[in-house]
C-alpha cells in the first residue's frame, strides 16, 4: 500500500510577505561611503548630529541600517558603512542627501571576504 503525504496548505498571504522580507535582509548589500562635507555644513556645524540622525532615518525608512559612521582625518571627512536591500535604494539615498548640498560622496560597493575566496577556490 503506498503511503499518501500530507499536503501543506498554501501560506497565507501575511506568511508570504514574512518570506520576502527575510529573503531581502539575506541580499542586503554593504556599501563604503567616504564623503566631504562641504562649505554648507560647515557653516551650520552645530546640527552636524541632527543631520546624521536624519541621515539614519532616511537609510531605515529605505530598508537599510546604518552600521556605523566615522569622521575622519585627511582627505575625507567620513566614512560611513550603510546596509541597503538595494542599488535603487542606494540611488534614492543619495539622492535625497544630495538635495541637502551639504557633503559629497563616493560610494563603494562592499564584496564579502567568502564570497572572493570561494571564487579563488574554484578551478
């Protein structure tokens, strides 16, 4: 006698949404991001924290996080470490900083450390 499995019910709409969400988290890319702040910000240097915080709200309500965020010595003035779901994400970050006028940025693409060495391992 063959025996019948049980067949799962089709996830509910909200259990589909939960799978997407953790799917993207999973894909999220990591961005370097030096910047110089320019002659506007330093002007109003005194709401340097409000505009950083407002900078990390923007990230979050892109689906990203701020990881961490340095100011830095030498040629530029920050550095910061941003996860984004995206490069569209990224795009209307730095869009929206952009309108600001007060930094300017080069952005870099993060490659994670497993990633290059199972690539080297490969024959």
């Amino acid at each position: 006698m063959r025996k019948e499995w049980p067949v799962n019910p089709a996830p509910a709409p909200s259990e589909i949404i939960i799978t997407l969400q953790r799917v993207r988290v999973l894909r999220m890319a990591t961005y370097v991001m030096l910047g110089n702040l320019k002659h506007a910000a330093f002007e109003n240097l005194g709401s340097i924290e409000e505009r950083d915080k407002k900078a990390t709200k923007i990230i979050e309500s892109l689906g990203g996080k701020l990881i961490s965020l340095y100011y830095t010595i030498g040629q530029y003035d920050f550095v910061a470490i941003i996860d984004l779901p995206s490069k569209e994400a990224l795009v209307k970050f730095l869009a929206i900083v952009g309108r600001f006028g007060t930094v300017r940025t080069e952005t870099l693409e993060t490659i994670p450390a497993e990633m290059l060495y199972a690539i080297a391992k490969e024959k």
